[in-house]
C-alpha cells in the first residue's frame, strides 16, 4: 500500500498527528545540528565584532567570546556565559526546524488530500 493510499483513508486525527510529528523530528534534528554549530556561529558572531573584542581574538577565544555576548556577557557580568549562547543557538535552531518541518509536512498533506479527492 502506497503512503499516499494510506493517508487517504485515516481520519483527520491521524492526519494532525503525522504532521505534528514530523515537526517534532525535524524540531530535534535542527536542535542538533545548531548546538554542534554553536562553536562556529559563536566565532562568527566574535569576527563580525560582536563581544568584547570583536574581531580581534581568534579560535576558541573567538568562540568563546562570541557565544557569551549571545548569552548576555559572562557569567562574572552577570549574564549567562557561554552556556546562555549555546543555548540561544540551540534553542532558534530547534524553532527553526520545527517551522520547516510543520510547513513541509503541511503542505505535503495538503498535496496529499488533493490527490486523494481526484
């Protein structure tokens, strides 16, 4: 049986949770992917000039730099450190991810519904 054979057939409810679920997995893939990335957009956020020294620290003190200035300054400074931008990166990676895959996963039901009804 097709998927689209399948899909024709399951009620609405089946339908909403396909489509919720598909975002929740492209929710925790986009999550992933952007605390791995964390590092990279931390010491791109220090060369663009953002932090204390923008621009002029390189490596892990860029990444290091740049990630602290996401999280509100260091922890001495009261802001959330390293740990707060690793977050932050985190936290827009898995929204962003969400978004994408509740659009994607909208449209192909869509898509889906129209080939059934023809």
């Amino acid at each position: 049986m097709k998927f689209a054979n399948w899909y024709a057939i399951q009620p609405s409810l089946i339908k909403g949770l396909a489509i919720c679920t598909l975002g929740l997995i492209t929710m925790d893939v986009g999550a992933s992917c952007a605390a791995a990335a964390a590092p990279i957009v931390g010491a791109l956020l220090s060369a663009a000039g953002f932090g204390v020294a923008g621009g002029t620290l390189h490596g892990a003190a860029a990444s290091s730099a740049g990630l602290a200035w996401l999280g509100g300054g260091s922890l001495a400074a009261g802001g959330a450190g390293m740990a707060g931008g690793t977050a932050m990166v985190t936290q827009i990676g898995g929204a962003s991810g969400a978004v994408l895959g509740l659009g994607v996963g909208a449209a192909v039901g869509d898509r889906l519904n129209k080939n059934s009804d023809a």
